[in-house]
C-alpha cells in the first residue's frame, strides 16, 4: 500500500506542475513571437492528459483480486503506459508537422525575455524528472518512469528551444526559423523517447524476463529458510507494482508429504515477509536425494 500511496501522490504532483507550466507556455510563445515554446506547450498539455491517463490506471490497477482477476488488475498499468506513449507520439507529430511549415514562413524573432522564462522551466522539469524517476524506481512502476520521461522529453524540448531562440537572438534577421529547426529536433527526441518506454511495458505484458535482481534475492531469501536445501526454476511475472512467482525448491527427499507441504508454507510466508512486493507466490517442492 506504501508504494501505491507514493505512485498517486507523484502523479498528482505531475498533473499540477504540468498544468502551470503549459498554461505559462503557452501565453510566453503566444507574445514571445516563439514556435518553440507554443510546441513545448503542446507537449506539456498532452503530458497532463497522459498524467490523468498514469492516475486511472494506477488506481484501477491497485483494485483487489476478483473471481474473474484472481491476479489483481495490475496489468492495466502497462496498458495505460500504451496510451501515455501514444500521446507522446501524437504530440512529437504535431510539433514536427508545424514546426516543417513555420520553417518556410517568414515570421518575427522571439522575444528575449521567452529565454529567462525557458530557463527557469529546463531546471524545473529535469528537477521534476528526478524526482518522479527516484519514486518509479521504489515503486517499480512502468507507468510513473513513462510519466518521467514525459518530464525529461519537456526539459529536452525546453534546452532545444532555448537553443534556437539564442541563435536567432544573436544572428537576427534571416535566422528566425532557427526556432523553428528546434522544435523540430524535439519532436525527434520525443519519438525516441517513446520507444524506450514503449519497451519495457511491451515485456510486462507478454511475460518477458528482465527480472533477473528479482530472482537473485528470491533465492538469497529462500537459501535462509531452515529445511530448503535450494531452488531450481523461478518464474517471474510482473503485474503492475506486484510480482507473481512460482518457485521450485528443492527439500531432503526422506521428509513426508506434510512436512514438505509446512516446509513450502514456511517459504512462502517468508518470501511475503521479505520482499513486500510479491504478490501470488507458488511453491513446487523437488525432493533432494
């Protein structure tokens, strides 16, 4: 419940933030004269649809085991980063899309004030990224480390408009479109960006090992419990924040059938006591001869 709490109180710390600073955006570019920031607004707009969209699925995927989900919901958690992901997608082909036509369109230069307002995001939003990321990592959620590198994408959107707007600045007349070349060199970063977290979340739905620090402190644990000789095959299959095992262990082959069954009860309960993020966890007792 811990790490549940910690994942909605960082996602309603991304939907504030993201709503400031795309309604600052957006007025800065509109009477800055700067296509850079109006497409960083755009990307931090869509990042509050993606942060209600990282909210629902977090708090559907937090719901109990039913009859007709006896895993839980958390598979939802992936599926909601899907969507986080195709926000960023349709995002980046907007800005490219228009970033294409303001090139070839003569327009004024930006405004020198639109660089202090810029720089003052870059530091929030790479500040928000690491926060958001430190509170993925602890709570092991796919949809929170999306939900940062929406953060991380705006800080990167945000260096690349800064960048061009410096260059037009400084150049003057003939270089207003270096604005323009920015925002198209974010929209490139924001399609890789999606990929990498489209990755990962692709692997929790099919079952994809990637847990291999996982399975090396399930067998650390278990090597401790009093009658487990050791373990063979450990199956790992995340849903969510939680983990699903199935565990084969091997015990002395000479005990009855009750005392391996106690056996692998104590084992289970232990690994439950252990590593707070398991969730369903099946024993297989090997005898050992």
């Amino acid at each position: 419940m811990t790490h549940q709490k910690t994942a909605l109180k960082t996602v309603y710390f991304s939907i504030a933030g993201n709503t400031l600073l795309a309604l600052l955006k957006w007025l800065a570019g509109f009477f800055g004269n700067s296509y850079a920031l109006i497409a960083d607004a755009i990307e931090s707009t869509s990042d509050i649809f993606s942060s209600l969209l990282v909210l629902f699925g977090l708090k559907y995927a937090n719901r109990p085991a039913d009859k007709n989900h006896p895993y839980g919901h958390g598979r939802a958690e992936p599926l909601v980063t899907f969507l986080v992901v195709a926000f960023l997608v349709v995002s980046a082909v907007i800005i490219a899309h228009d970033s294409i036509a303001n090139i070839s369109t003569p327009h004024e230069l930006p405004k020198p004030y639109t660089l202090i307002i810029l720089g003052a995001i870059i530091t929030w939003k790479e500040l928000s990224y690491r926060w958001v990321i430190k509170r993925s990592k602890q709570t092991k959620s796919s949809s929170l480390k999306a939900d940062a590198w929406h953060h991380r994408s705006d800080a990167i959107t945000s260096v690349a408009a800064f960048i061009g707007i410096s260059i037009a600045l400084i150049f003057g007349k003939g270089y207003e479109s270096a604005d323009d070349w920015a925002a198209l060199f974010a929209s490139g970063f924001i399609l890789y960006n999606s990929y990498l977290i489209f990755r990962p979340a692709l692997g929790e739905i099919m079952d994809e090992h990637r847990y291999d620090e996982m399975v090396t402190t399930i067998r650390n644990v278990s090597a401790g419990v009093q009658g487990i000789e050791g373990t063979e095959k450990c199956f790992v299959r995340k849903t969510g924040m939680i983990y699903h095992i199935d565990l084969h262990a091997s015990v002395d082959g000479m005990l009855t059938v009750k005392e391996g069954h106690d056996l692998a009860h104590k084992l289970k309960d232990t690994l439950k006591k252990e590593i707070p993020e398991l969730g369903e966890v099946l024993i297989h007792i090997e005898p050992k001869l």
